[in-house]
C-alpha cells in the first residue's frame, strides 16, 4: 500500500502555472514531477473554478473555506457520536424480562 504524499502550496502552484503554460501539457508536466495526471488535473480544475488562490505566500484555500471543511468534518463527528448514544439508549432501555 502506498503512503500518502504530501504536497506544499507553493509546489501544487507552480505545478499549475506550469500545466496552464503554452506548449505544455499537463501530462508531460505531471510526468515530469513525478505526480499522477489525475492529481494534477484536479488541482488545475480547482484553480480554475476559484476554489484556490494562486497567489504566491498564500495559502490555497480561503480562510472561510478552510472554516467551511471545519465545521463539515465536526459536524459528522458529532453525527455519528449522537448515532452512537441513540443505540446506546435503546440498548439499555430494553426491558430484560
């Protein structure tokens, strides 16, 4: 199984910049860097769509992005904790006789 690697901002936006450049394709460019084109390719739609910034010394998301994925992953945290305690109670509830 392989090991999740881990990009830095500053790298997945030259990787783009170098993709969006005449003359290359983003296939040559993932070849190149040693990256799956599937993975280049995502990060190049999300900079198309405006879901990162591209400016260079920023982080790629928004702050109210980053606050937006927050609170989505805390939110299914406690989901699944208040489904947890509902089958707890119905379990203890049951009558044992």
């Amino acid at each position: 199984m392989r090991t999740r690697r881990k990009f830095s901002d500053e790298f997945k936006r030259e990787a783009v910049r170098l993709a969006t450049q005449p003359g290359m394709t983003a296939t040559a460019v993932a070849r190149d860097l040693g990256l799956e084109r599937s993975v280049l390719r995502r990060w190049m739609l999300n900079a198309e769509e405006g879901r990162t910034d591209l400016t260079p010394g920023r982080p790629l998301k928004s702050d109210s992005q980053a606050e937006l994925e927050q609170l989505r992953r805390e939110l299914a945290r406690v989901k699944m904790e208040r489904d947890i305690l509902k089958k707890a109670l119905g379990y203890f509830a049951k009558d044992p006789t």
